[in-house]
C-alpha cells in the first residue's frame, strides 16, 4: 500500500480522547491530527515518538492531517491507521494469498454470511468456486518481540470468533488473519492477560478448524506492504 501524499514529519506531544493527537511538526507547527485508532495502543504512543501524518484531501475536514505511523525509540515502525489493515490483507489475498487460504477467483469485503448476524472482511470465491468467510485483526501491541491481541478487551472480536467457529462446525471455510503492523513483532500471541473471553474465542475457533494466519510488515514513510507470515501462539 503506497500512500498517497508524501507523509510530513513531527514529535508527538500527546494523544487524548482516542481520537485527537497533538504533534509538533520539523517546521515547528504544533498541529491536532485525527488518530484513527480506537485501542489503547498501548507502546505506539508515548510522548516524544517520531511519528508521520498524511494531509487531508477533503478541504473541509476540520481536523487537516491524519496520524499515520509511529517510530519507537527503538527504531520500530508501527503503523497506528488501524483502517488500512484491509487493504493491505486484500492486496496479499490478491496477489499471493496464504496457502492454508488457496488460489482465489474474486474477493468481497464486507460480507454477512446466510443465516449470519456478523459481516465479515472478506468472503473469497475459491479456485474449487468454495466460499472462505476472512476476518482481519490489526496487531500493535508488542512486549519485547511479541505481539499480542487484543490490546483492550473486545466484545465484538469475541463475537466474530464465535461466529467463524459456528460456520466452521457448519463446514464453511473459515479465517482469522492477524495484520501485524509493527516491525518489531516477530509472533503473535492472545493477550489473555487482557481479554481471557477472546483468547478461549479464538482458541475454540481454531479446535474448530478456523484457519489462523499472521503476517508481518515491511514499514516506510513511503509505504506498507506485508512481507512476511509470522508464527501464532495459541
């Protein structure tokens, strides 16, 4: 995923109200961007973290700028815009999806399945013309080179786990696909400690034979691109 605008630089002053980041600017401008990120992102924002933002195009926004990435005193890229997790999954499901996922003939996004009372991310039309019902989780949170989900407890993840283990027990293909957006994850892990109810979700979900995909990032003030499929502890 490319991004669209040339990124403009600056140093996060703080971020409050979930929605609302104050960076200063190299130019020195102190600005309030929106913050596209409803968790706790805990570790990918702490006052005096590099961070990028993209201008708005729509000229009558109020908030003018977008936060898009972070950079811990490490020197790991997070990417904070949890809504470009999609797109980055349905440019590897496009491209070169996950084998456990097979070839692909179409892709929708946003699809209830029959019966269903949850809309998933992605439904893909396999080579076979079988159906696979994909959710995608964005992964930020890092302990050392760990990842971990969910960052906050999280009734609606719980709900999407329960709701591909019943399609799976109806025999539907099924996935859960971690969209890790930090360059210093190597693994992904259920934040049990956070949010027992979706650890004991997604570990149901896989005894019912949910297909659980984790894929790392390659992070540039230019670009994002998953690059590379990271190992899952369950």
């Amino acid at each position: 995923m490319q991004f669209t605008s040339p990124l403009l630089r600056g140093t996060l002053l703080r971020r409050y109200k979930r929605f609302f980041a104050d960076i200063e600017l190299d130019s020195g401008e102190q600005i309030t961007a929106h913050c596209p990120n409803t968790g706790a992102m805990t570790g990918c924002a702490e006052p005096g973290f590099t961070v990028y933002v993209s201008p708005a195009d729509n000229p009558k926004r109020k908030l003018k700028f977008t936060w898009e990435l972070a950079v811990t005193a490490n020197n790991n890229w997070i990417g904070v815009n949890t809504h470009h997790a999609n797109k980055l999954v349905q440019e590897v499901l496009e491209q070169d999806p996950p084998a456990v996922f097979g070839p692909t003939l179409s892709i929708k996004r946003e699809v209830t399945p029959p019966g269903g009372t949850s809309r998933f991310d992605f439904c893909l039309t396999r080579t076979d013309h079988s159906l696979l019902y994909v959710e995608v989780k964005s992964v930020t949170l890092a302990m050392e080179n760990k990842g971990y989900f969910p960052d906050a407890v999280t009734q609606r993840g719980q709900k999407h786990a329960r709701e591909l283990t019943a399609l799976a027990n109806q025999g539907l293909a099924t996935g859960l696909f971690f969209c890790v957006q930090h360059t210093g994850i190597e693994s992904v892990h259920l934040a049990e400690h956070i949010d027992p109810g979706y650890a004991d979700a997604v570990r149901e979900a896989a005894h019912a034979g949910v297909d659980i995909v984790a894929m790392g990032c390659q992070i540039t003030q230019e670009k994002i691109i998953l690059n590379q499929q990271l190992p899952i502890i369950l």
